[in-house]
C-alpha cells in the first residue's frame, strides 16, 4: 500500500519540534538502509520508507501489515501525532488530542496497535 503518512508532534496547538532522537531509538532495530534522513524499515511482512527528522517524520511505501505496527511504537515513544493524508488524525493516548491543534484533533481516533492504524487507513 502506498499510503502517506507523517508524524508530528504537538504542544498547545503549536509543533513541538521534538521527538527526533526518541524515534530514532524506536526505529533503530528495524533499519536495514539508511542515506541521510532516509531510512528503509523493516519488520515481519512488510516495510516502509521513513523520513526521519528531529521534529517529525514521513512514512511511504508502507506494505504488509507488521510495519505499521512500528509506526504506532514509534509515534508513542516520540509522543507524537499520526497523520495519515486524507484520514483522521490518530494519537496514541487520549491525552494527546487535548495538545492538536483545533483542526486536528476533530474527529482524532486513539489507536494501540499498528492494526488500529491500519483499519483508518483503509476504512471509507
């Protein structure tokens, strides 16, 4: 599948430019390229072009079901948002949506599992 997806994170409506390193963490066991800010990512059945920055990153080519799994992880570990182009935005914790910005956090969907990421996704 080859979905958009950027994670960000929030601070009172505003971009709380951190997170980069604790991504970096996360991801680290399932790097297998890296070139600069790029990262292929892999993990189980699938896997995923990162574009890793200090405050916020890109995911693309994401295929199987496993490696959206690691993007969830990610995104909780960094406390970031999961923006999924043209789907809700997705959080990790319910205390997070309270931190999006108003036009973000309508309609924002909790998700604990790369499965619960996966099904917005490709709902509707």
């Amino acid at each position: 599948m080859s979905f958009d997806v950027h994670l960000q994170g929030f601070a009172a409506g505003e971009a709380s430019g951190t997170g980069g390193d604790l991504a970096r963490s996360t991801l680290a066991p399932y790097v297998v390229r890296e070139d600069g800010a790029f990262l292929l990512v892999r993990h189980g059945d699938g896997e995923a072009d990162v574009y890793l920055h200090d405050d916020g990153m890109m995911a693309n080519h994401l295929s199987g079901r496993d490696v959206w799994d690691v993007v969830v992880e990610c995104a909780r570990s960094a406390g970031w948002a999961i923006m999924p182009i043209g789907h809700p935005t997705c959080v990790t914790s319910a205390d997070l949506v309270a931190d999006l910005p108003e036009e973000l956090a309508d309609g924002a969907v909790v998700v604990a599992t790369g499965a619960d990421l996966l099904d917005v996704v490709t709902s509707g």
